[in-house]
C-alpha cells in the first residue's frame, strides 16, 4: 500500500483532537496571532481558524488525489469513508467534539467520500471512453 492510499483528511481530525483535547474547546478560540487591517478592525487568528485552513488545503488535495485511476485511489476511498465515519462517531458521541469547527471539518470529510466516488467514476468512464475508439 503507497502513502497515496492514506486520506489526508485524518490530519485535520487528528490535529483537532490534539486542540481539543488538550486544551479544551475553549483551546480552539485561543489566538495564534492577532493584526490590526487597513480598516482599523483587529483580525485574530484562532486555533479553530487554523485547522478549517488545514482541512481546506487536505481537502484540495483529496480531490485532486481522486482523479488518478490506480489501486491506491480505490484504497484511498474507502479509507476517506472509514475516517468519515469515524469523524461522524466521534461528532455525535464525544462532548468536545460539538464545535462548528469539527462539523465543518466533518462537512469536508463527506465532500471528500461524495467528490472521490463521483469524480472516480466520471474518470473512468473518460478511460473506457477513450478505450472504446480504437
């Protein structure tokens, strides 16, 4: 099995997790940094806001990792539904777990399962399109 096969969405869950866990919710709105913009508003920079980013980048990642066909992306799908369902678990049974930030980084796991079979499927029927020519 290639490191390829391993959906990177777990990061965010377990960095999550490490906040969370270690520090309370309350961790996650701990500022990382604080500017003062343009317009005189003060922006901070939260624990919570960093793991959305990282989700979001994993999430990028993801989708551009599932328009490859190989045995690693098959593996990949069905390890991204097993980290869903484990996020899914963990949302509806663990108390630190119901923060907006763990149901958005939920929301980007179920888009990662949702757009890995769709654009897996769409691919593949590009590839016996394409085979069908000849």
């Amino acid at each position: 099995m290639s490191l390829r096969a391993i959906p990177l969405l777990v990061i965010a869950f377990i960095f999550y997790n490490l906040v969370a866990m270690s520090f309370g919710i309350e961790g996650l709105n701990n500022a990382i940094f604080s500017t003062t913009l343009l317009s005189g508003g003060t922006w901070t920079f939260t624990w919570g806001d960093m793991i959305l980013l990282i989700t979001l980048f994993l999430l990028f990642i993801e989708i551009v990792k599932s328009t490859f066909t190989s045995t690693s992306t098959l593996i990949d799908h069905a390890l991204s539904m097993v980290v869903f369902i484990a996020i899914l678990v963990e949302f509806l049974v663990v108390p630190q777990a119901a923060t907006s930030v763990f149901f958005l980084v939920l929301v980007a796991s179920l888009i990662d399962v949702i757009a890995g079979y769709t654009i897996g499927i769409r691919v593949a029927r590009r590839d016996l399109n394409i085979g069908a020519d000849q």
